[in-house]
C-alpha cells in the first residue's frame, strides 16, 4: 500500500473525524493522483467515503460532505472532493453507474 504524502493525510484524517459525527463512515479511501503520488499542490484529494445501507439521496448527502470539505480547504488549504458510496454498490460495482470508477478506487486506492 502507498503513503499519501502529510499534508494529504493530515486533511483527510481531519475531515474523516468531521464525517464520523454525521455518517459514522465504513471506509475513508484517497484515490486518484494524491493517491498515486502524481498530485500537484494545488490538485484535489479525491476521496471516496463508504456508507452503511442502501443509497438515498446522494446529492444532498455529496453536498453536505462538500460543506465539510470546505471547512477543512479552509484550515488545511487542501481542496477535498468527497465522494458517498453506499455499501451495497461498492460491494456490487457492476450496479453502480459507473463501475470503472469503484474498480479504480479498489485498485489504487488508499485507506485511511
């Protein structure tokens, strides 16, 4: 497994504790370039976020974790950009919309 870089995981470690109040999240995965490593500083942590039970109401649940993510662009000056996964499409990613997605994070991504 790679290491995100200390800025990174400090940010998303930080907004992680901000979800468990609100979701109590599964999983907290990185992916995408910080998560490969390739990441400029102004590039965007990618973060998947795995919630309990069936999927419901995704954009304002995106939203809200948006709103947490501002908070911690604000303290951190990394931009997150979250992503609600429910248990049951990560389990079955072929009845997600778009599975090569879930299939990259499971591949490249970084759990926290």
């Amino acid at each position: 497994m790679r290491d995100l870089d200390p800025v990174t995981e400090h940010a998303v470690r930080r907004f992680a504790s901000l979800l468990h109040d609100r979701y109590e999240p599964l999983d907290v995965i990185v992916y995408g370039s910080r998560a490969r490593g390739t990441h400029r500083p102004d590039s965007d942590a990618d973060v998947a976020v795995i919630l309990g039970g069936d999927p419901q109401r995704f954009v304002a649940t995106k939203l809200d974790m948006s709103d947490i993510a501002y908070d911690i662009l604000l303290e951190t000056g990394v931009n997150i950009s979250p992503l609600p996964i429910w248990l049951n499409e990560w389990a079955r990613p072929e009845d997600y919309s778009n599975p090569q997605l879930l299939e990259n994070i499971a591949r490249e991504g970084v759990r926290l």
